[in-house]
C-alpha cells in the first residue's frame, strides 16, 4: 500500500510541475515575463526499524529513514532578465536594470544598512569584506534582519580560493579553518555556521532572489478592490483622458520624489506635446522645443503632482508574490525605493522562458507521470493475484 500512496502522490506532483511549464510555455511571448520552476519535497521521513518481540518493541534495531513520496512545495520564480527587442514604438518600455546580475547581500552604504547587487567581492582595510563598489557586507542575524556596526572579516588562517559557500556560508579549507570570521560592532566573535549561530551571511543569487527593478501599477481585482502591484511588461496603451494604462488595463502609478509610489496618481498624456520620446531613461518626462512635458502625473482630482514622475521601484523579490497576468503583489516584507534601472523607450524586455528547455522539461515530466502510473497498475495487479491466488486450495 505504501507503494500506491508513493507513486500516486508522484502523479500529482507531475501533474503541478506539467502546469508551470505549461503557463511558462504559454507566456512565451510575453514582454517581462518571468518563468518559474517548481520544486518537489519529500513526504515526511518516516524511521523503519527491525521489529523485536522483546517488551515493549526493546531490542528493536534501527533500517534507516524511509520516504513514502513526493509533493509539489513550491514555484520559483526566474528573475533573469530577457533580452530587449528594439520596437520603435514610443510607448513600449524596456527597464535596463543593473540588479539583474551577480548575487545580493546586505552591505553598508551611505543610508544605512541596505540590500545590494554586487558581481564581487574585495577585501578592504584590516581585513574587512566588501562589496565591488567598497561597501562592507553586513551579517544578519536569526530573524534575516543586517546587524548594524558588524563586520565580516577575512580569516588569517585559512589557505583557500573561494570566500563563500552556499548562501553565504563559510568555506572550510583541509586543515579546518573557515574563511571568515563575524565580529560585533565592539570587536566581539559572533558565532557563525553552529546550531546556535549569532549571525550569518546572506548571500541570494539575482536569478531566484534579490533585488530587482519593477513598473509600479495600480490592480483592481473581481471584485473591484484596488491595489499595488508590480510588473516589467512595459507594453502600455493609451486610455481613457489619455491616461497611460499596462497591456492588461491597469493604471500606471507614479512615484514621489522619495521614491514612494502614489497610490491616488496617475501619468497623463500632454496633448501639447510635440515630441517622438515620452520618457527619458530614468522615467521622467521629456520636453519638447516649445517646453512642454511630454506627461504629467496627476492625483484623483486630476490636479498635477509637483516632483513625481514614472520611475521604476526596486524591491526585494523574496518578498512579493505572483499574482497572476505577469504581475508581482507585495507582502507585509516588501519595501520599495527608487531604482537606479534605464527606461529604454520604443524597446520590449522579452520574456526569459526558453521553449526548448521548458520542451525537454514537459517531456520529462510526461515520462515521469507514465513511470508511476505502470508502477501503480503493477502494485495494482499484484494485490490482485495476492487477494485471488494467496492461500487458495485447489480443486476446493
């Protein structure tokens, strides 16, 4: 029976991982679509022993752990980012967004302890390690959170080439010594890589996690209840009064000169404007000869909002969830801020699925569900023979 219940629960998993390479497949051209992968778990372990008729099963001598399936835990998205097709077509836009690549970590910058992008890692005064721009990496400690004044610093003693393991995580060379050391804003050892551990450095690749540039929009669900959203498909229209809105209708929000997006704005087409470029490469407005902007962003009552433009926001992508229709919900954890990503007009940001890996994937996939179905007809047809044939007389 516990075959039965293994590959049946196999058969469910393949048949959620069949639907994220389908949506990854139907989403193919899509502009800013980002594909996902979904990832299997293990049914709980179960711990198989050897049974004993001693009193109360003592004796008993321990199998090993034994696992009775799988399950579909989750589906990861893959921020990479596509590639941009030139279009020519002035209301299409294409973020150029200089997170998209090498790993995230916390670091202290000149506002404080913030999450940034980085393709490398130096060692600067007394040790210290620092981002590639010269920002010292903060550790975190056990609820995520950077730990303001640390310090990570490299270990005199250890012989080796790499600094970072998995997530973050020291290295340990042949003679036991790890690669770093975590030093408290007073100079004392943080533990580090224990059961215990006081603080950890938290290193996320920019293809799963970190930070990463969005177009702020505003979603209205079924119901008509109203909400932040984020997206990278910069295909836009124009709607109603000439307020820009995305590919699925959805009014696009400015932001503040604080970065912070304006729930109760909206970016307005200037029909004075004589121009062929409505943004510049950070979003905001162009003039033409005669100075008149090419948009403005306006609130409820149509009222123009000195200082707000349309600039992307950056946000921590572990903290937002999809949400259906190539946009991004936030969380109680997201936090936004301006992003630092190009606006490049008449351009599209492709999607990033590939058709011939998520192919191969479905293939997979399909063989996989057809594996555990045989084995299921098998267990099947053995039950069978075992109730019918086990312990029959003949000619009774």
């Amino acid at each position: 029976m516990d075959g039965l219940s293994s590959a049946a629960s196999g058969m469910l998993a393949d048949e959620r991982l069949q639907q994220v390479i389908m949506n990854n497949i139907a989403n193919l051209s899509t502009p800013g679509f980002k594909q996902s992968s979904g990832q299997l778990m293990s049914f709980p372990e179960q711990l198989a022993q050897r049974y004993s008729s001693g009193s109360n099963g003592a004796g008993a001598v321990t199998l090993g752990m034994m696992q009775n399936g799988a399950y579909f835990q989750e589906s990861v998205s893959n921020f990479s980012p596509g590639l941009t097709q030139t279009t020519n077509r002035p209301l299409d836009l294409a973020l150029i967004d200089p997170a998209a690549t090498g790993d995230t970590v916390y670091a202290q910058t000149a506002k404080g302890p913030a999450p940034v992008s980085t393709t490398q890692f130096i060692v600067g005064r007394g040790g210290v390690i620092e981002t590639g721009a010269g920002q010292p990496i903060l550790p975190v400690d056990a609820n995520g959170s950077p730990i303001a004044g640390a310090r990570v610093l490299v270990n005199p003693a250890y012989h080796g080439a790499a600094l970072f393991g998995a997530a973050g995580s020291p290295v340990v060379d042949a003679q036991g010594n790890e690669s770093y050391r975590v030093v408290s804003k007073t100079g004392q050892p943080l533990a580090v890589n224990t059961p215990n551990a006081q603080a950890a450095v938290q290193i996320v690749s920019s293809q799963t996690g970190g930070i990463h540039a969005f177009f702020p929009v505003l979603n209205v669900d079924a119901q008509g209840n109203t909400r932040l959203a984020l997206t990278r498909d910069g295909q836009l229209t124009v709607g109603s009064n000439g307020f820009l809105i995305s590919s699925t209708g959805q009014a696009l929000l400015g932001t503040g000169p604080n970065g912070q997006v304006l729930l109760g704005s909206r970016i307005k087409l200037n029909p004075a404007y004589q121009g062929t470029t409505i943004f510049s490469p950070t979003g905001a407005p162009v003039l033409d000869q005669a100075g008149h902007p090419s948009y403005t962003v306006v609130n409820a009552n149509g009222q123009p909002l000195g200082g707000a433009t349309f600039a992307p926001v950056n946000v921590d992508v572990q903290t937002i969830q999809p949400l259906g229709a190539n946009e991004y919900v936030l969380t109680p954890a997201s936090t936004l801020y301006r992003s630092n990503a190009t606006v490049k007009s008449g351009a599209l940001e492709s999607s990033n699925a590939s058709g011939t890996q998520n192919m191969v994937n479905m293939i997979d996939v399909y063989r996989s569900y057809e594996a555990n179905q045989k084995m299921i007809q098998l267990i099947d047809k053995t039950l069978s023979k075992t109730v019918q044939d086990v312990g029959s007389v003949p000619n009774l």
